[in-house]
C-alpha cells in the first residue's frame, strides 16, 4: 500500500475525531472558568426553604471541603453545620456530614450526604436521628454553585440491616435551595 499526502491528512483528521468523541471536554457555562472539577473548600448559605415551619428566617449554613477522584467529575464530601436547622428531635450535637458529588453534566452534579443527631448519655451516646440530603447543583459563574436539596429526617429504627443508612418513610421531609461558595486563597 502506498502512502500520499491526502491520504496522511485523512488519517490525522479522522484520529482527531475520533479524539474529540471519545474524550469530550467538560466545559462551564462561562468558557473563562475552564473545566470543572469537584474540588476544594465551599461555604453553602439557605437562601430558600419549602416544608419547614412558617416563621423559620434565614440563613442556616455549612461548609464542607470536596475530595476529588483522579478524573475531578466525582467527589467525597465532608462538612459540617454552622448554623442548623430548627430540630425536629432534640439532639446535643450533629456529627459531621458526608457524602459524594457525581458531575452529571458540563455544568450540573447530583448528590447525596448524611449526618446524625446525636444525643449525649452515660454510659454511650445516642443516634436520635438520621438526616439525609439528596439534590442537583448548578455552576453558575466560577465558584459559585446553586443548589437544590431534598432534606429526609429519620428515626434511628430506620436504619433496620444497621449499615448507618436509613431505608423507608422518613419523619419529616423538607426542601431548600442554596448559594455555595468556594474558598479560595486571598477570598
């Protein structure tokens, strides 16, 4: 088989489409932002609740820090509650919260975390709830996360194969929408 020039330049342009489709870049709405990846320390401030009691005001608020897998499109996360919501079930303390981010889009994530109330006794403490929050975010400028949250609030019996996870009817169920924002050096 003999090899020319046009053939070279058909060869480079298919590769270069068979590149562009198998590794597709993942791009924000704001081109100047870059790819995006799950990453670094967020501040999340309610600016919205749907289900709770009239008369809670605002802003309830928590900060967690985002791990990131290799691939910056999936990440764990740890956080904790600043200001919390008014309690359904009477706890002292809110363990950390954790959960995982999964980008689902060049812009969007959906996610899931969990925390517990827990209440101090001798001689153990006590599980006295089990909050779940699962929901979607949107970049909307660099930095800046919108998100939307479907909050559960469970009894501990919920959690009935004892893996910390709560299966069936939750107690309350709530929703809020946030403004998160990340930390950056010299913010």
């Amino acid at each position: 088989m003999r090899f020319n020039g046009r053939w070279i330049i058909a060869l480079g342009v298919a590769s270069l489409v068979v590149t562009m489709l198998l590794f597709p870049r993942i791009t924000a709405s704001d081109p100047a932002q870059g790819s995006l990846k799950l990453e670094g320390a967020w501040i999340a401030k309610v600016t919205s609740l749907d289900g709770v009691a009239p008369g809670t005001s605002l802003p309830f608020q928590w900060s967690y820090v985002l791990a990131p897998s290799v691939s910056g499109r999936v990440a764990s996360l740890h956080g904790s509650v600043n200001v919390p919501f008014p309690p359904l079930i009477p706890y002292d303390v809110l363990t950390p919260v954790v959960g995982e981010l999964i980008q689902t889009g060049p812009d969007t994530t959906a996610f899931t975390s969990i925390w517990y109330g827990v209440r101090k006794g001798f001689p153990v403490d006590e599980i006295v709830l089990i909050g779940t929050s699962r929901g979607e975010a949107r970049f909307i400028a660099p930095g800046r996360l919108e998100a939307t949250h479907h909050f559960a609030v469970y009894l501990p019996n919920a959690d009935a194969d004892g893996d910390g996870i709560p299966e069936g009817e939750p107690v309350a169920t709530f929703d809020a929408t946030t403004m998160d924002t990340r930390v950056r050096f010299g913010s």
